[in-house]
C-alpha cells in the first residue's frame, strides 16, 4: 500500500515542536502509550475460552 504525503501545516508544525518542550505533555503522552501496550499485551495473554 502506497502512502500518500499530507500537505505540511506550519501552524500544526509549530503546534508539534511547542508541545515536544512541555514535560507535562509528555509525560502524559508516555502514560497514554503505555496505558495502550499494557492494555493490547493484557488482551494477548488472556486465555480465550
């Protein structure tokens, strides 16, 4: 499957490269990950019936 690139959002960009300096926010960005692959390796290992 071939991907096409969206056009670039300055406004977004700079939106993008605020938030990468905010230890809050990525913080909470680490949490939401790692909430996520807990959840996904949780539904692997449960047994099915």
């Amino acid at each position: 499957m071939v991907r096409i690139a969206r056009k670039i959002d300055p406004k977004r960009i700079a939106e993008l490269k605020k938030k990468i300096h905010d230890n809050r926010y990525l913080e909470a960005a680490i949490q939401r990950i790692a909430l996520t692959l807990t959840n996904e390796l949780m539904q692997r290992n449960e047994p099915r019936p």
